[in-house]
C-alpha cells in the first residue's frame, strides 16, 4: 500500500473526527482516538467519496484499527482499477 493512500486515509479521519493533525497514525486503534461505531460509519463514507469505491458492510465489521482501514481500502482501489 502506498504512502500516498495512507496519508489520504489518515486525512480522511482526521478531518472527520476533527483530530487534530499528527493524532492519528497507521499504528493507532480506533478505541485510543476514540472512534465509536458510528464514528467509523462515518468515516467509512468519508472513505467512500475520498476514493470512489464501496465498501461492503462485511468488510467493515472487523476493521478496530488505522492499518486495516487502509489495507481494506487499498485492496478495494486496487480491484477497481484492475477491473
């Protein structure tokens, strides 16, 4: 995944939780910014628009952290791009 998307994902929530720049990190866990569910659905929308893809309900479940976050992402940009 490259750097690029990780600082595109890491703006996203930053901006939607309103965090303040730096806050967030690939290593950070959604509980330690404190993203609830709701949080994350709105992120996840954020996400949507930041990328134009569409992230399945499914996938979304077991995501708890920065990092799955933005390998969930990159796996969905790179099969739009392949397809």
């Amino acid at each position: 995944m490259s750097d690029e998307l990780v600082e595109r994902v890491l703006k996203t929530i930053t901006a939607s939780r309103k965090l303040p720049p730096g806050k967030a990190t690939i290593d950070s866990e959604f509980q330690d910014l404190g993203i609830d569910s709701m949080d994350a659905v709105e992120i996840l929308f954020a996400l949507e628009n930041e990328f134009d893809i569409s992230i399945p309900d499914e996938e979304v479940r077991n995501v708890r952290n920065v990092r799955q976050m933005c390998e969930g992402v990159a796996k969905l940009v790179a099969a739009k791009q392949g397809a």
